[in-house]
C-alpha cells in the first residue's frame, strides 16, 4: 500500500501471518522479526502491528501509532 507524508512512501503493516509479504517487500532484509538496514544503520525488531516503511536509504519501522499520526493513506 502507498501512504504519504510530505512525501509518497511505500510501507507494509507486520500482521504476525505475513512474513513472506514482509520478507518481499524488504528485498531479505527481515529475519526472524528483526530488519537490517534502519536509519540507524542497526537492527530492530518488529513486532505485530509495526509498520516497516520503505525509504531512500533503507528502511524505518514505525509502532503503529507513530505511523497513524505521520501518515494518511492514499485513497
């Protein structure tokens, strides 16, 4: 799905059923619930509910709260 800020960004929601989804989207880089290639340049682990968003350099994973109030989704 597509969301935008200032911006349009691509982002998947962690369901806990979805991993191969995630796993697709993030090119490999989710394993085992955790993600490389942050922001911060260090592992984070998802949890159900999290929103990994795909950006120029990586990827960022958001709670879903902090996704909510950022992000409005494209109709």
């Amino acid at each position: 799905m597509k969301y935008f800020s200032k911006n349009i960004v691509e982002a998947v929601q962690y369901l806990g059923n979805n991993t191969q989804e995630m796993i697709d989207f993030t090119n490999n880089q989710v394993v085992k619930h955790e993600i490389y290639s942050c922001l911060v340049g260090l592992h984070k682990n998802i949890e159900t509910g999290d929103y990994v968003v795909k950006t120029e350099s990586g990827f960022e994973v958001y709670t879903p709260n902090h996704f909510e109030n950022k992000f409005t989704k494209l109709k």
